[in-house]
C-alpha cells in the first residue's frame, strides 16, 4: 500500500504541473498506463483529462503514437491542445511524417493503405489509442488496422476508451467481441457508483436547488391522453407480433433519447417481414414520442401547430387509427384550449418553466449576490442550459421580446389563424411588426451572428446552440408588465470566445449540452465562462456530472457555484431522465457480471503468432511425386488487388482475416481482381441504384467484359438489413424492385460472359473469394495497373455527361469508342452536331471515312414507302378508319 501511496504522489508531482487530475483520475492513468486494456466510463465522466496526460506523455519524436476512431471535435480539441502537426495527402510525404516521430491523429482508411504498402515502420510504433471503442467491431477497419500492426509489432502499448456503457449490451457477448478485435486482455469499468468517484465527486460538491414545477391542467391532461394512446399503440403491436422478441418497446423506453436505437436494433433484420400495420403502429409510436417531447420543451402556440398536423384527412388515411379514440379528441380540445379562450380569442398559456426562469434572473440571483456581498452584481456570470437549438433560441426571443410578444411572433410565424386577441396582448400587437417584416427583423433576436440563420427559425430546423444575453437593468417593482424586457443581447461575441467579452453588467450565456454534437463543448464553456449559478433548464444525465466535476477541479479559494434545477414534477421529463440513470446502471451492472465470468484466452493479446493462425484454414502440401523423392512446393500465398476506394468497406478486412495478402492499388476497371481471370465490380443495393440510374454500370461491365474473361458482378446486402430486394425499406424512391430486376435482365442480356452473385453479408463474400482463389493464380499488379491506364481517360470524362445524351450519341453509325470522348467534348448539343459539314465533323473525330458515316446518318432523308403505307396492319378492329377514308377517296 505504501508503494502505491508513493507512486501516487509521484504522478501528483508529474502530472499536476501540465494537467492536474483529480483522485480517480489519477487511478485510472495509473491503470491504463501500466495494462493494456479497454476503458469504459459513465457518460459524462469524460476521459479527455486522463488522455490530454497520455499523450503529453508520448508526445515526443523519440515515439510513435497514433490515435484512431477520434471524432472531428475530438481530434480538434487534442489537436489545438498540443499543436500537434496533421498528416499530408500525398502517401510518399506521410511516409517521411511518420518517421519523424509524435502523436498522429490519423483517419483509419489512410493507416490501413500505408500499413499495406508498408509506408508505415510498423516495428518502430511505440503504441496505438483507440477512442469511441463501443463503435469496433471484429469487421471494421479499427479491428483492421490493430491486426496489421499486431502482427509486426508484438511490444507496443493498444489502449481504447468509450463513454457509451449501453453500447455494450446491444448483441450476444458484445464487450467480449470488442475486447477481442481490440487485442487487449484487461477490462476497466468506471461508473458512477463506483467508491473512488464517490469520495473524489464529494470532496467539493455545488450547493444544488431542486425546483419541482407542476404543469399546467391542460398540459397534464394532454400528458395523460398522449401516455394513453401509446400505452394502447404498444399493446397492439405486440398482441399481433406475438412470435417476435418485443422485449424493449415498452412505454418507459418509448420516452427516451435513445428510442430510435432500440428499435432498429430490434426490427431492422426483419422489417420486410413484418406487416403494413405493425409499421404503421411504429411509425405513429415515433409521431407519438416527437408529441409528448414537444409538449414539455415546445410553448402551447407551437405545440398547438404542430398537433394541428396530424388533425387533417391525408394523415388519418396513413396511420394506425389512434386519432379516432376519445384520447385523441381530448387531447386536440386541449391543446386548442391552451391557445385560445372561451371566446375564441388568442389567450395562450405561458409555459410553467418561463415564470421560474425569469424569477431566478430577476430576483433570486440578484438577493443571492446582495446577501453573500463579495461580488457585485455586475460581474456575475449565468449560465442557462438546455437540451436542444429549437429551445435555446425559444429562451433568447422570450427574455428580449417578453411572453407576450413572443407567443404573438410564434402564431404569426407558424401561420395560426387569429381572429381576435385577448386585451393583455393589445401592446403587444402594436410593437409586432407586420407578418411579412417578421422575417428580415428576427434577426434582431440573438447576437448579431444570426443573420443568416433566422429562416430556419420558422420552421422546427435548428438554430444557434449559444447565445449570450446582459441584464440591461435592474427591475424596480416586481410586476413590471409582462411586455417590456429588462434583457439584451450582446453583439460583439466571435464563434462565443468567452475570454474575449468586456462587459460591466451581468452576463447570461444560454446553450445547449452538446453544441453541434460536441461532447466537449459545456466542459470548455465552464473552463472559459467560470459561472457563479448555473440554471438547467432541461434535466441531462451527463450535464450534471460535468458540472460536478468542474467544481471539483475548482480552487480553494474560488466561491461554490450555485446549480438550479428546473424539472417537472411527475412528467415525463423526469421519468425519461430517471430512466436515462437506471438503464446506464443496469448495464454497468451487466459489464460487471461480465467480467467476472469472461474467459480471456492466454494469445488474445495477439503478442504470438497462435491468434493469427486461428482463422486461416490448414493447407496440404502439394507432393510432386514426377521430381526425386516427392518433393514438396511451396505454394504462393494468395493474393487480391483491391481499389483504394473499397477500404470504406468492411470487406478487405476480413479478407486478409482469411489469409488473403491484400494489395491496395487505384484500378478503374473492377474493384477487386482474384486472378489473372476473374475481376468483382462489387455492390451495394444504393450503389446499385445510382449506377443502374447513372447508366454508370454499363460502362463499367464493358470495360470488364473487354479486359477479363470471367467478369462478376456482386450485389452485397448489409448484413443487418434482410437479404431482400423488395419492399420501400430496402430499394429507393427512385426506382422498384420490379425496375432493378427488368435493368439488371437487360445487363445479362447485353453481357452474356457476365456473372451476378447475390452475397447476405461480407462475411459470406470474404468465404466465396476465399473458394475462388483456391488453386488459382494470383494477379499481376503490374498487368491490371497497366489496364486500367488505358481506360483512365474515358473513365474519367464519363461522369461529366448527360447519360441519355451519351448513349444515343453512341449508338449512332462512325461513333466509336475511341472517338465518342472528342464528339462530347466538343461538340455542343445534338442540335449543333446537325448543323456541322462534313469537313467540322471529319476535324472532330480524325477520320473521314467515320465522318463520312455520321454525317450521312445525320443529314439522310428518310423515303415514304407509298405501296406499304396503303395496307392495313393489325387486327381489324383498328383498321375502321383506314377503310372509311378509302370509301371517301374519289374513284
């Protein structure tokens, strides 16, 4: 114990003067500097301290460190932090980069290219780190470029990391499967109830307020009606889907984030197989959860415009029938009822949460700053946090313009009908400008920023994620009308640099928990913002740890911050976000049992050659008994030349998983070739559609047909969706299945030599290409470089065309394939073509006898045939009007 004492003070001492770290962080270094190993943290307790120390640690030229799976916001944040150098484009200059030592953030495509063509000293690596490590799987190219490396490099460090627990219990053995792609042997579990996080988490707590608001009586009735309906929505899908596992879809999932995910990793597989109306149930569940969300974050007018367009006869033809129950029509009588009075006139609510937040502003606050007597009022920084753009910018409009005004701007700008308004909203229709004004004038609202953003505020699309307000002044009575705002906005902010802003009264910063997906985001905004009251509008999960672990980090002597905690109570927001902290603590739970259990192989690691054998099939030695004693031959192993743009898929992967040497080489013609023979224009369903509309596969197949003698179409499904081609939820919009199969008949038609292969997945083509090369040659890099050379150019041009353009063009007499690229390039249009001489078409196409023939097939006078036109064709029931016009014919 006393060792392990010392060596933590030791790391104290190293660690805190670059990046200081709190108790459990400084566990988890440790840990992860000593083992191998995945990491899985609680969301929120994100893992960026402890790497910003790993890579200070190896950044230097002496190591080579690369970091895979980053996130653009990720490899930014790290990127700026340490000014580390970013990788060239051109593959000679990388070669040269790598050599020269540091970390490297590095797309995973590129590393797998050099690691093939050995651009990268694979032995000098000291390390790889692995971030977002729930989303590698055995097939991906992560797990690919690990295998490459660990098959050279038996002595360098892989470490991986993820925030996302849940992820892990999607699937049969998913963290076992993970840890084996990852090659590490060690497994890390972080929660949040874990003792270490505990006492480190308690050691500095903010002093939290709780403020439970109830809903409105029409609101809550609305709640109860929509909770209703999808109560009733969900025992009727699962009373006609009794054989499928529906384990999942039940109302306390249906009101969750991560609602969407859970169905498709249940339903995704059998989609086709599932009845018109067990969609139309999950559609409407979907419309449903999108109702009772908005209810809660959206104000009455726009929750009212929104129920407003599923009340209409188009979409009562569409869905499962819910609108038709008593549920329905009370929940339409009250969300017309929260909107307009007895009267008929405009009289909306005000949301129950607008009260509390302008109150906190106004009066709480500034009686808090006034009683502590240390800061003055001026200084003071608030920071108000909510979970999507639509609300931030709700906020900002309702604390510049007031409820009143706002609501008034809502109905105009969603198109309500109004026909008379209650008398309070009478100063508030004559400060409004015109309807057709509100547009260029909304982009007042907010900072200056938002000019070209104030469009998409109309309808429901996103608007800013922050915004930054001050407190003009100071109220004076505490009912000042409801009219006047006391806010503004600040207008000299730049991409929200809070470091920059000078001001001398109270600032207010408005965002969003993640801004534009970024993890990082609300962790930066509390560094750089440092706020003395917090105010979460929204309940979030992994917002509140980051706010504990901000004022954990704080100093001594900096003053607590002050977290209020708006929610209401016994809603749905509570319960989703109740939810949210049991499902994380289920699966930690899972992840622990687990790993109790888990059976962790001695060569998982990969550090002997015994894993990589595992999966290559044994070969018998050939024995040529025609030379002295039988001698043995040494067989080649089998290689495959695969185009540079076929590492997006999973399928190179696990070729070289069989065994398969992979060559990477930019070829035009095919995408993989397997023998001297035999070349693969390889398919996805979309990438069939568009080729097939395009007329892109056409070329494609003639060029193969021309090169090789054994050409093959494949048509590769996702291994996740059905091996299906009918039904919407496979094929576009664009074409039907009947249309695929009738295009796909002609293209045999045209190339008799060509075959189609239909593959469920890459795993069952990885098996076919595996049959296919045994006991065939392998092909001549060299020899399919030098083929696709020569079709470069054409291959090219192509995609520049109009494809109908280009096919008759071609199919006209002296249009070859050697100059139809000069007639496109050219000549303007069909209709100049026409007007060309002989002499312009000849320069165009350099050779006159070619000229000669186009020419005359664009200038020939077709000959009516008198003699054929007289006879009657056809049956005799369309022959009456050729008989009557003889009769009239003078004899």
């Amino acid at each position: 114990m006393d060792s392990h004492n010392d060596e933590d003070q030791t790391l104290d001492i190293d660690v805190e003067t670059k990046y200081p770290l709190l108790p459990f962080e400084k566990q988890i270094f440790i840990d992860v500097q000593e083992k191998d190993a995945l990491l899985i943290m609680a969301k929120g307790i994100n893992y960026d301290k402890v790497l910003a120390n790993i890579i200070w640690v190896y950044n230097d030229p002496g190591n080579l460190v690369l970091v895979l799976n980053s996130s653009d916001d990720e490899e930014k944040l790290f990127t700026t932090q340490f000014n580390l150098p970013s990788l060239p484009n051109i593959g000679t200059e990388r070669e040269k980069t790598y050599l020269e030592g540091g970390v490297f953030f590095v797309s995973t495509r590129i590393l797998v290219v050099d690691l093939l063509k050995n651009r990268v000293p694979v032995n000098h690596i000291t390390g790889i780190i692995v971030l977002r490590a729930h989303t590698v799987l055995e097939s991906c190219q992560e797990a690919f470029v690990l295998r490459l490396y660990r098959q050279k490099n038996k002595t360098g460090f892989i470490k991986a990391f993820s925030n996302s627990p849940i992820s892990f219990t999607f699937g049969y053995s998913q963290v076992e499967k993970v840890m084996r792609a990852l090659f590490v042997t060690e497994l890390f579990l972080w929660p949040r109830f874990h003792g270490i996080i505990i006492k480190s988490l308690k050691s500095r707590q903010a002093e939290v307020v709780e403020l439970q608001i109830p809903l409105s009586a029409k609101a809550a009735q609305i709640q109860m009606c929509l909770l209703d309906i999808m109560n009733s929505t969900v025992k009727q899908l699962k009373s006609i889907n009794r054989t499928l596992d529906m384990q999942e879809i039940t109302m306390e999932n249906c009101i969750t984030k991560k609602f969407h995910k859970i169905l498709q990793s249940q339903l995704d597989c059998i989609w086709h197989q599932l009845s018109t109306r067990t969609k139309e149930y999950i559609q409407d569940l979907k419309v449903l959860r999108s109702m009772i969300i908005n209810l809660i974050h959206d104000d009455p007018v726009s929750f009212y415009a929104l129920v407003s367009k599923y009340r209409t006869p188009e979409y009562a033809k569409v869905n499962s029938g819910w609108i038709l129950l008593d549920s329905a029509d009370q929940l339409f009588g009250a969300a017309r009822g929260r909107v307009y009075n007895s009267r008929n006139e405009f009289d909306p609510e005000h949301c129950p949460k607008w009260k509390c937040l302008s109150d906190l502003l106004t009066q709480e606050i500034p009686g808090e700053v006034k009683k502590k007597g240390k800061g003055k009022l001026n200084s003071t920084k608030v920071l108000i946090l909510c979970q999507d753009n639509k609300t931030c910018c709700q906020l900002n409009n309702y604390l510049l313009m007031g409820p009143n005004k706002y609501l008034l701007y809502t109905a105009f700008r969603r198109d309500l009908t109004i026909n008379t308004v209650c008398s309070k909203y009478n100063n508030a229709k004559k400060s409004l400008p015109l309807k057709t004004e509100i547009k260029p004038n909304s982009s007042s609202v907010g900072d200056e920023k938002n000019d070209g953003d104030d469009e998409s505020c109309n309808g429901d699309e996103t608007i800013k994620s922050n915004y930054v307000l001050t407190l003009s002044q100071l109220p004076v009575k505490a009912d000042k009308s409801a009219d006047e705002s006391i806010f503004e906005p600040l207008s000299q902010l730049d991409d929200l640099n809070l470091t920059q802003i000078e001001t001398e009264k109270p600032l207010i910063c408005i965002q969003t928990f993640k801004q534009n997906g970024n993890v990082f985001s609300l962790g930066i905004t509390l560094e750089t913002l440092r706020p003395e009251y917090i105010i979460l509008y929204h309940s979030d999960m992994s917002a509140v740890r980051q706010i504990e672990l901000f004022e954990c980090r704080k100093k001594a002597e900096e003053p607590k911050a002050k977290v209020y905690f708006i929610i209401h109570d016994k809603t749905v927001e509570e319960q989703a976000y109740l939810t949210s902290l049991k499902r994380e603590k289920l699966a930690f739970e899972l992840l622990i049992e687990t790993k109790g259990v888990m059976v962790i192989s001695s060569y998982q690691d990969g550090k002997t050659d015994e894993y990589f054998n595992l999966n290559i099939e044994p070969e018998e030695n050939v024995i040529d008994t025609r030379k002295a004693g039988g001698q043995t031959l040494n067989k080649e192993k089998p290689l495959v030349i695969v185009d540079m743009r076929e590492f997006r898929s999973d399928l190179p992967s696990l070729l070289h998983k069989k065994g398969i040497n992979i060559e990477p080489v930019t070829i035009t013609i095919g995408d993989y070739i397997l023998t001297p023979d035999i070349c693969v224009e390889r398919k996805s369903i979309s990438d069939l559609i568009g080729s097939l509309n395009s007329g892109r596969l056409y070329t494609q197949c003639t060029q193969m047909c021309r090169n090789y003698s054994r050409p093959i179409l494949l048509i590769e499904f996702d291994q996740k969706k059905p091996f299906h081609l009918q039904g919407s939820f496979v094929v576009s919009t664009d074409l039907s299945g009947a249309e695929i199969q009738q295009k796909l008949q002609l293209l045999t038609i045209h190339f008799p030599r060509l075959k189609l292969v239909w593959s469920p997945s890459p795993y069952a083509t990885a098996e076919l290409f595996y049959e296919l090369k045994q006991g065939r040659k392998n092909p001549n890099v060299d020899e399919a470089i030098a083929l696709s050379s020569d079709n470069t150019a054409d291959d090219m041009w192509y995609e520049r065309y109009n494809i109908l353009v280009h096919d008759f063009v071609q199919k006209l007499p002296g249009v070859t394939s050697k100059n139809i690229t000069r007639i496109m390039n050219r000549g303007q249009s069909l209709d100049h073509l026409i007007t060309l001489t002989k002499e312009q078409i000849a320069d165009i196409v350099e050779n006159k006898a070619e000229a000669d023939l186009l020419y005359s097939i664009l200038h020939v006078k077709p000959k009516s045939d008198k003699s054929k036109e007289e006879k009657p064709y056809g049956k005799k029931k369309f022959t009456g009007k050729l008989f009557k016009s003889k009769k009239l014919e003078p004899k």
